[in-house]
C-alpha cells in the first residue's frame, strides 16, 4: 500500500550532526537548568532572528502561560477563535476570561478594526496570533492598544522566522510567543520561547520559568517550571543551520500548489502577504462546496482514500469547545467569517522532504474530484429527464 502522507513531518538533521553535541551532553551530566547549549541557543537564536531578548522554554504552551504572568494579565484578553486551543488554554490557566472577536477574510487573522468595540473596563490585553505565519494587522494594533493602555502579547507559534518590512515580527507589541513543536517549520522536538525587549522583563521570565528562583536562595516570584533542556537546546543550534534551507523548499511546495490550484473554480487560496519574509508553514486551501461542487468534508475524506491526511486547522473553532463556547463573544452571530472559513479549510501537506511530484498528485486529485463532482449531477439530471 502507498504511504500515507501526513499534513507536515519534522525537518530534521543528520543524525551524525546531532552526535557530538550528545556526547558533549553525556560527558558533562549538564542536562537542563541554563546548560552551555542552553546559552548558545538563546544567543545565536536572538541574532537569527534579529530580537533583543529570546528566553527559551519546553513548548510554546508553557511559553504562552508564562507570557501572561510576565505582565501580570487579568481581567479580560481579546483574542481569536481561529487558533490551536492553546492560544486560549494559556488564559484560562491564567483564570483570564477570553473575549472573541471575528477575524478578517483575507488572512484568516483577529479583524482589529473590531477590537475597539469588544473592549470593556476589565480589558487588560490583547492576545493576536500570526495565523499560518502570515502577520495579524500590528501596526492597528498598537495603536488600539496605546489609545486603551493595553498590553500586546502576540502568539507567533507559527511565525518563526518571519519578516515584515525586514522587521522581526516578534518585535512587535510586548512580547511574542513561539512554538517548536515537532509539527512547525523550526523544531527542537517541543520547545518554545518567549521573545522580549528589555534585559528587566527577560530576567523576570527567567525567573518565572525557573520556580521564581533569583539565586540559590531566594524566591521572587511564583514560578513554574518551564526551562527547556540541552537536548532541545543542541538540535536547536544545529536547526538554525538549516532553517533557510527549509524554508527555500516550502517555498517551492507552496509556489507549486499555487500555481496547480490557482485556476480551480471553488477553491481558495490565500494571497501572498506583500512585503513578507515568510516561513510557509501551512498551505491552507478554503472550499466553496457550490462552486467546488463537494463540501470540504468531503474533499478531506477524498483525500485520505488516497492516502493524503491534510488537516482541518482550525476547525473546530475554539469558540466551539465547552470550556469556552458558553462565553457571550462565542455566539456564531458574532463571528460570521470565522464560522464560514473553519467550515472551508484544509491544510494540505507541506514540509521539506514532500516530493514535488506528491504535490502535483495532491493538485490533481483536487482538480479531477472537482471534475467528477460536476459530472455527477449533470449526468443524473439527463437520467432524470428520460426516467
Ligand atoms: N499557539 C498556536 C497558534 C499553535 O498552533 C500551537 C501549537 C501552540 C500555540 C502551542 O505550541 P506547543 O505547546 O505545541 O509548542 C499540532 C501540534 O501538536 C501543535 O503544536 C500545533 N500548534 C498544532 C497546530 O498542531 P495536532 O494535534 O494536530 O498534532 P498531531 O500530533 O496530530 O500531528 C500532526 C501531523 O504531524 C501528524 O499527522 C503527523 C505529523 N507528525 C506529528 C508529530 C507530533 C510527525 O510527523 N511527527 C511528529 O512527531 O497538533
């Protein structure tokens, strides 16, 4: 049987590149808390990234927990529906009521032209997130948030890497969150940072990750643990050396989807982000069912018969989970096109080592469904007129 190709697979090294640093790790019995790779990591990452502060964590969830408590958050966060749950989760840890506002069409991103009109008195801060690496609006952000005096924490878990204008988008707003989970475009396994821009607020992230330690004795602050180890800190030096590499080749995947699925009547894509250094880390594709001629749902199902597991990011939205869909901002009246868009949406798989030819597979298949699909109700009709 044909393998099954899955939405993304990690880009990893050499395993003979990872051995040294391994047997560095064994010889030393340094695992975790600021090991030597630890360091290094931090350093090289910020200047890849060119970020003043990098504070490296286990996984972009805790990152995000953190983030909140680094700028004491209350009261009520504004955010987005159309995420991974964490982006939400991280507030709710935070005992934060999420307020939802809808997103715009053209990006799938937080609309912040209606960010005014969700704020309340116990607004503290606003929560956006890059979706599928493409920037939320930030400079109206900002300003929303100067007019109001609210924090801005931006949830760049998918993000990595992405330039705006040759600016990091992580020097945008108060801090920025990033995730290298096995399923981004940068891994380290899990792991995750939060991004800052002053030595005060970084110190105090490094001391909430690290059980509100300051020294051997003394703890300033309710902490967690959160420290990423030496093992995620050496495969993330080695990965800087190949990210662009990585990026180079989605880049060919997404240009080639594009060019193949361009043209078919039904089927959406988003378009290019001007001005952007980007990362490509998902390809998501929006189905009109009556233009496409079948539902999503059934493209989806379509799709895996053929052994190609795309995946419904972001659906459901997270205004539908029960922990959050009592909430007055998560009634559908008020976030149209973020119902429509998580009916449409399938991400298509992309990652590095994905043959060009697999995605000219995929593209056809998309296009020959869609052109069954148009045949199957003219034919019955003809029977219909001669039944
Ligand atoms: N904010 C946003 C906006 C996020 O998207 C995420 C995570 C976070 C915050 C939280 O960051 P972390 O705490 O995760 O660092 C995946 C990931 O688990 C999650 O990290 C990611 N977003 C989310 C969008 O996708 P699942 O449940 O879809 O993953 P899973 O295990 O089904 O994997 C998807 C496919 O990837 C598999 O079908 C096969 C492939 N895969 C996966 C893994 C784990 C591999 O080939 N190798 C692997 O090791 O959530």
């Amino acid at each position: 049987m044909e393998k099954k190709v899955y939405v993304t697979q990690p880009s990893l090294p050499e395993l003979t590149e990872y051995l040294p640093y391994l047997q560095e790790i064994w010889q030393s019995r340094w695992l975790t808390n600021n090991g030597r790779f630890h360091e290094q990591f931090e350093q090289e990452l910020a200047e890849y990234l060119g970020v003043k502060h990098v504070s490296l964590f286990a996984n972009g969830t805790l990152a995000l927990v953190t983030a909140l408590q680094v700028l004491r958050i209350t009261g009520e966060v504004i955010t987005t529906p159309y995420s991974f749950v964490a982006t939400t989760h991280a507030l709710k840890w935070n005992g934060i009521t999420p307020v939802f506002v809808d997103i715009e069409p053209r990006y799938c991103n937080l609309n912040a032209e209606l960010i005014e009109a969700a704020i309340t008195p116990k607004t503290t801060a606003i929560l956006p997130v890059h979706v599928y690496g493409n920037p939320v609006d930030v400079y109206k952000i900002q300003e929303v948030a100067d007019i109001y005096n609210l924090r801005v924490i931006y949830d760049a878990a998918h993000a990595f890497g992405v330039r705006i204008n040759g600016q990091s988008v992580c020097n945008f707003g108060d801090l920025s969150v990033l995730s290298f989970h096995a399923t981004k475009t940068f891994t380290t396994m899990e792991g995750g940072a939060i991004i800052c821009h002053d030595e005060k607020t970084k110190r105090r992230i490094d001391f909430l990750k690290n059980f509100g330690f300051a020294n051997e004795t003394t703890v300033v602050t309710h902490g967690i643990n959160a420290k990423m180890n030496e093992m995620q800190a050496a495969l993330g030096i080695i990965q800087l050396k190949h990210i662009d590499t990585i990026h180079e080749k989605r880049k060919a995947i997404a240009d080639l989807y594009r060019n193949q699925l361009k043209e078919v009547e039904g089927i959406h894509l988003l378009p290019p982000y001007p001005h952007l250094k980007y990362n490509y880390p998902y390809f998501p594709i929006y189905v009109d069912e009556k233009k496409y001629g079948i539902s999503r749902d059934k493209l989806y199902e379509k799709l895996k018969e053929h052994n190609i597991y795309g995946r419904r990011y972001f659906y459901p939205l997270i205004s539908h989970f029960p922990p959050y869909r009592g909430l007055p901002s998560a009634n559908a009246q008020y976030l149209p096109v973020a119902e429509n868009k998580t009916r449409q949406v399938i991400c298509l798989p992309i990652y590095p080592d994905l043959p060009l030819q697999k995605v000219m597979e995929i593209s056809s298949l998309i296009r020959e469904f869609k052109t069954s699909a148009i045949g199957m109700p003219k034919s019955k009709s003809i029977a219909d007129q001669h039944s």
